[in-house]
C-alpha cells in the first residue's frame, strides 16, 4: 500500500506501534501486542464489575465527567446480587441515554461484543482475581484497592498483567494529585533529605462504618451467587454478613490495612522509591464495636524501611488507625533532620528541624527546610471520605487517557503489588503477633520463618 492510500487509522497504528519500537506482522498487528490498539476516533467501550457503593458514588461519576471528551462508552454491568444489578442497568442507563447490558456475572460480561475495558468495584479480596479475568479477556482495568490480599493472588495477577501487556491501574488516587506529584519531586530531587519517619494517622467515629443492617437484612442467598462470591477463598457457608460487611471480616477482608491503609503507605513507596517494607510489627483489637466483626476497630503498626542489603540506612513508618474517636483525623506526615512535609495541610515547613543553637553544640549548621505550599490542590483531599472527590476524577481521567494513548497510568500493576505486600506484611504481624518480615527470593511474606496463609 503505498503512503498516499494509507488511511487516518492506519497512519496512526503504524505510529503507536514504531513509537513501542514493535514490528508489525502481515494482519497488520504486532505478534505481542494488544487485540486492538485505538484510533483518535475508536470509542472504547467499558463494562462494570460490581455496582457497589464505590462505583455508584465516585468510579461512575467520575467516568462521565470525562467520557464524552474522550470518547468512551459504559455498555454494560456485572453483578452476581440481582437487586444491584438491575440498580446498576438503571442508573448506567439513565446515564448514558442507551441501553445498558445487565450481566449475571462475569462469564456474560466477558461475551458482550466490543468489549474494552473494565472498571472493578467488586468485594477487596476478589480484586485480583477479577484483574486476571479481565485481562485474559484481552480487556484494559481500572480495579479498587486493595488488590491483593494474599501473596499467592499478587503474584498471579501481577505475572497476568505483566504478560498481557494491558493497561491496569489501581485506585491508590492520591498518585494523581498535584500536592503528592509536588512532594515526591521534593523528596527525590533530593530537597527534603532523606526520609528519617513517616507518621500515618486514619481516625473516625463511626460505628456505621462498613456496616450494612438494612441490607443484610433485606438480601437472600437465592438473590446472589454464593459460590461465585467466594472468588478462591475457603468454602463457607451463606453468611449475609460476610456478603455485604465483608470488610468487618478476614479473610474476606484486611480491614483498615486493605481498606485505608494502602492509601498511605502507598505514597511512602512512590516517594521513596522502595518496593515494600523490611519489617512489619502490629497490635490492636476490637475494643469498642463489639458487632461480631473479625477486623480490629483499633489498630497501631509499624514498619520498617530501608534498602535490604544496608540495615543501617532506613527509617520508620508508624500508622494508627480507630474507628471510635476522630481527634487526629487522617494524616501524612513525612519528617527528616530539615523538617517535615504534612500532606494534610500541603505545607512543606521548616517544623522540627535542626536549628543554628541545637548545631553550634556539636559544631554542625543549621538544616531548616524552607517553607513552602505543595500546591493549590485542598488539602481536604486526604479526608477519610474517598468518594467523589477531586483525586478520584483525576486518577479515573489518567487511566482513561492512558487506555486510549498507551501509556502506563500514574498507579500501574507494579504499585499495586507493593501496596499487597504491606498490607499483607502488616496483616501477617496483627494475626500472629510476631514481626513479618519479606523473602524476596520466594517473594513472600514470612512469620517465624514459616510462610503466612490464610
């Protein structure tokens, strides 16, 4: 064909592919590549897994705030419980102006024609394994934190992931923020010093907290599909409960290491640039909710970090979280011998450091950072309300480009395997009441030597 009868789409696969640097084979395609790489006027369409809360209240309204811009579609959702799905097929549908397949789980959703991509707001210990669906359904995923409860999970999803070539990010949002971009350029230029603490607080008063009573009520095990639910975890028994309050409960659930504190010490990874922690130390317990619930109410860890092969380069990260007093809120603060970045006010400041009388005494200069404001961005935004918030439209917005140009995502496959490794780390200490520590040869998180299960 010569260069004058090429079409507009064809110049442009011809280009993606040259750019990845990828030979193209005689159907016009590159051997490894992508079912499909997207022209500027391909309309990517997009299913849901799961019409939770999550997605009803930020992955979907952020979704249409961008989809008309950039050209993509919401053409169906799965959901095993009938009572969301026809929710989901209503509200998606009033949305989109269309008809919306409603899917009985993701069998039908994987044969809907013309599926691209799909977001995954399903239970925290089925987000791995909907991930490998979706991608050896050739399709691109937008999946909840956390995403791994267990290691044996991480790994296979990451291995399929890695080898699809998909486009996947995890909904760790605040890596689409400016006043986290803004601290990260600080910390790895080299501005900040090196790391010396980390301080992580998520503190609430809620006792309605991941707690659904009206509808655990209301919901019966022929209304869902029970086995299906159970996604590889241990056979059970029909427990509305669990279906419904699965974060009150492992191993459906971490709790507030899955659910909140991935957030955070996700960040410590991106700043730092390390993969996962050294050590994992943890204790609490659940003083105040006594609701049946398995997962602590109130909970204190503290982790180690450095590089494995120099223990006398690190520092500590202490995380604490409770659900009966809010006094401290959520909170991020970075410290070095400078002074400190605190997330929840985007103020890097000078609080702290060593001062000109403190160094004269051991005949040392003063190390005052300068003060300075992250960004613009509101610092509500590290609020213990993830709805649908700035951070989401953001992170939601990137993956969305992403899928479209190619590129990988501000919170890729790799960041999610780091963030289930700590939570899993600090999971394993809370559970056994020992230090966990991480075999990078088996990558696996180890208790007394022994490997950490369920």
């Amino acid at each position: 064909m010569s260069e004058s009868k090429k079409t507009r789409r064809e110049f442009l696969q011809q280009s993606l592919l040259a750019g990845a640097g990828l030979t193209i084979s005689a159907m016009g395609m590159p051997a490894s590549s992508y079912a499909r790489i997207m022209g500027a006027n391909d309309r990517v369409n997009v299913g849901l897994v799961g019409f939770s809360d999550r997605a009803r209240q930020a992955l979907m309204p952020s979704f249409f705030n961008n989809n008309k811009e950039l050209n993509f579609d919401l053409i169906a959702v799965s959901d095993i419980w009938n009572r969301r799905r026809d929710e989901g097929k209503a509200y998606l549908q009033q949305k989109t102006g269309h008809n919306v397949q409603a899917c009985m789980n993701n069998d039908e959703l994987y044969n809907v024609k013309g599926l691209d991509a799909v977001f995954i707001a399903s239970p925290d210990f089925a987000h791995a394994y909907h991930t490998i669906e979706a991608v050896k359904h050739k399709c691109d995923v937008y999946s909840e934190k956390p995403f791994a409860e267990t290691m044996e999970d991480a790994r296979a999803a990451l291995k399929a992931v890695k080898d699809s070539g998909r486009i996947m990010q995890v909904g760790t949002q605040r890596r689409s923020g400016t006043s986290y971009h803004a601290a990260a350029n600080f910390i790895q230029q080299g501005k900040f010093g090196p790391i010396t603490m980390v301080e992580m607080t998520w503190n609430v008063n809620q006792p309605g907290r991941w707690r659904r009573p009206d509808l655990v009520n209301s919901i019966k095990e022929s209304d869902t599909d029970w086995k299906r639910f159970l996604a590889g975890r241990p056979q059970d028994s029909w427990d509305p409960r669990k279906y419904l309050e699965y974060r009150l409960f492992w191993p459906y659930s971490s709790g507030i290491f899955g659910q909140w504190m991935t957030h955070q010490i996700d960040t410590v990874h991106w700043f730092s640039g390390l993969k996962h922690p050294r050590s994992a130390v943890a204790n609490g317990g659940i003083y105040m909710w006594k609701d049946g619930r398995k997962n602590p109410d109130t909970l204190t860890a503290v982790f180690d970090y450095g590089p494995e092969n120099d223990p006398s380069n690190g520092f500590q990260v202490m995380y604490s979280s409770r659900f009966h007093n809010s006094a401290g809120g959520t909170k991020e603060i970075y410290y070095s011998n400078g002074g400190t970045i605190d997330m929840s006010t985007n103020k890097i400041s000078s609080t702290g450091g060593l001062t000109e009388k403190e160094a004269q005494e051991m005949n040392m200069h003063a190390n005052l950072l300068p003060s300075q404001t992250l960004s613009e961005e509101a610092a509500a935004a590290t609020s213990a309300n993830t709805g649908g918030d700035t951070l989401t439209n953001a992170h939601v917005r990137n993956w969305m480009s992403c899928v479209r140009d190619r590129k990988q995502p501000n919170a890729p496959i790799e960041a999610a395997y780091s963030h289930s490794i700590a939570l899993i780390m600090g999971n394993a200490a809370y559970r056994t009441g020992m230090k966990a520590t991480f075999d990078e040869a088996t990558q696996e998180v180890m208790v007394g030597g022994k490997v950490f299960k369920m």
